[in-house]
C-alpha cells in the first residue's frame, strides 16, 4: 500500500517552516491529565515536589493513603510546601508551620489568636493515581470533564510492564517527532542492525495523527530477541509486523501487531510533561508493555536484557532530541527543513492544540 499523500499536495506547506509560529515556542496545553510522578516516588507522609511548565507542585500521600496535589508554595514567604511535612492529613510548612488541607485551604496560622483572619491559602490540582502514576490536571479544573482520562489497558496476565521516567532535556515536540518518524532507525543501527521502515499508511483527525509502518532488513540478534520474546512462533521480527505510531494529542502509543492481529506484541505509551516555564525541558514518563510468551518464566529470565536494550535505544533518542535543543538555541528559532509529510501533519497538530509560550 502506498502512503496516501501525493507529491503536490507538498506544496501546500510553507516552505519548510512557519516562522510565524515557532513549534517550539508552543507551549503543552495544560488542559489535560498528565503523570507528573510515579507512584512509588510518593511516600506515604513524605511530600513529593513536580512541576509541570514551570509551575510548583506538591503531591502528598497520607497515612491513609489520600493522595492530593496543591501549589507548591507557601502563601506566607513563598517557601515550597514539599519542604514541610504532615500533620494528619495537613500539609505544615516548614518555616513558621502555616498549616494547608488538601484543597490548597490555609486552616492555621499556630502562632496567633484563631479569630485572626488569615489569607485563602493556595492553589489545589485535580488529582488521580493510576497506572503506576500520579495524575494532575494543571489546566483549568472546569475543563477536566470534557477530557477524557487516559485509557491505558495494563493487562497483566497477557503483558508485563516496564516503566520508564527520565529527564530528557528538550521541548516536548522534538520526542513527539521522534517517535513519529521510524526514518531515524540509521541513528539506532549499532543497536537495531540493518532495518528499513516504510511508511504504509497514515492517517489524521482532528486531534491526532497516526502512521503505520513496515519493517524489512535484517534486525540486530538481540534486537530481533527482545522485540520477538512475546510470539507464539518462531517468526522474525520483519515476516509481518506493522508498526502503529499514534499520537492523539497529547499522548503518544506505539503498538507492534501482526497484519491480521488485534493483538499486539508490544505496546508502548509515552507522555513528556514540560518541567521548565519555557518548556525546554521535560520528563519523559512511559509504560512499554510486553506480551508473555507461552513459555513460563520466559520474559523473566529476559527481561534484563530488555531493560538494557530498551535504555540503550533511550539513550540514543535523549542524545539526539537534546543536541537537536542545542541546536535550537543557537540558533534562536527552528530552522529545520522538514520535508516528511507525516511529520508536518504532526506539528501542525502540536501547534494547533498547544497554547504559545510567552
Ligand atoms: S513561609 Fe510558610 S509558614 Fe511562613
Ligand atoms: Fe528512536
């Protein structure tokens, strides 16, 4: 199957780049549930500090387990609330002990007269522990109803799961991009052998843009090791499999499927939360999903050997995506030439629905 653009249709692009709308520049939209921690970061009693483009937040888990997020600050002398700590299901800051419930409300001031009137207190975040996550909705808490949560199917009996959170200092956009376009294999040749991805289809609506490849070549031993553990036969990686790349705005999946299979090997979910108020840098958290094999025990005696695959292609993707920052702040503006057209579909959708950074 051919991919379903046509040469001309090149044309309607700007050539090369909007300058007027600098992608990366564009800020994540806030209005929607993002992991900002994983869940064995936040100790019970133990107030954890995040932030999401720049802005503080506290998590805190209670003795009986509540776990709510507020401003990350103290409405005193600015002090971060995650350097305080808990006084039942209060959070107590550390400087003179104001004291925060788990709305963000300030219910004492220790050291004067209770009827003293005493200021609100802070902001408070939407927030829900899921999939071995901590989620925040940082947008306006109005809007969490009209998004739908992430739907992230861990199965357990059929997958295992790894997890990843690593600091990865770049925009967003550039991992988003990166992921998109399977060209980049050549950057993974030490580790993937000779393959060759082809684009066999992609697709767009108006909150996502999805392709499907199809690999050829002759993958790397250990590469063809990991990626085939979850098969029921003896099959290469390149007999079949089709590559899913979805990013529905702002979540990112891969799955890697046989061509009349609904049932996918892999599965791949990736979130980048911007940390920083310019958003160059962000927190890459993700969940990659392998099918057991048939062979009890199999995945487990593999699962080192994944873990070091999987981190090693990581590290060749922060590498790249972070020198492609620097390259950026030399620069002062993108100046890259994209051409790909799947890639332009999807930073015209980052755009779209980002808000711009001021
Ligand atoms: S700064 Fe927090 S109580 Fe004073
Ligand atoms: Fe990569």
């Amino acid at each position: 199957m051919k991919p379903n653009w046509k040469t001309d249709e090149l044309v309607q692009y700007a050539p090369y780049n909007d300058y007027q709308q600098d992608l990366r520049k564009i800020g994540l939209n806030p209005n929607f549930w993002y992991p900002v921690a994983q869940s064995q970061e936040l100790k019970k009693d133990k107030p954890h500090g995040v932030t999401f483009g720049g802005e503080p937040i506290v998590l805190v888990r209670t003795k009986s387990e509540q776990v709510f997020a507020i401003e990350d600050r103290c409405a005193h002398r600015q002090i971060p609330l995650s350097m305080g700590v808990m006084c039942g299901s209060k959070l107590k800051c550390t400087y003179h002990g104001w004291l925060y419930d788990e709305t963000g409300k300030l219910t004492g001031v220790p050291y004067l007269p209770e009827d003293t009137p005493i200021p609100k207190g802070v902001k408070s975040y939407l927030c829900r522990e899921a999939y071995g996550h901590i989620f925040v909705f940082p947008g306006k808490a109005e809007l969490a109803q009209t998004v739908p949560f992430p739907d992230v199917q861990i199965n357990e009996n059929d997958y295992k799961t790894m997890y990843f959170s690593r600091r990865v200092n770049c925009h967003y956009s550039f991992l988003l991009e990166n992921l998109m376009d399977m060209n980049h294999q050549f950057l993974h040749r030490r580790l993937m052998g000779k393959v060759k991805p082809s684009l066999i289809e992609n697709s767009k609506g108006e909150n996502w843009v999805e392709a499907k490849y199809k690999f050829s070549g002759e993958p790397h031993p250990t590469a063809n090791l990991v990626l085939a553990a979850g098969r029921d036969k003896k099959e290469t990686v390149t007999d079949f499999d089709i590559m899913t790349i979805r990013t529905e705005y702002p979540y990112q999946t891969l799955t890697v499927c046989g061509p009349n299979s609904d049932s996918p090997v892999l599965k791949l979910w990736v979130y980048y939360i911007p940390v920083d108020k310019e958003q160059k840098i962000n927190h890459s958290f993700g969940m990659l999903m392998i099918r057991r094999p048939k062979i009890p025990g199999l995945l487990t005696l593999l699962w080192p050997l994944m873990r070091y695959f999987t981190g090693e292609i990581f590290a060749e993707d922060k590498m790249i995506v972070e020198t492609e920052q620097k390259a950026y702040d030399l620069q002062g503006t993108d100046w890259n030439q994209e051409i790909f057209p799947l890639l332009l579909d999807v930073r015209e959708l980052l755009k779209k629905k980002g808000i711009p950074l001021n």
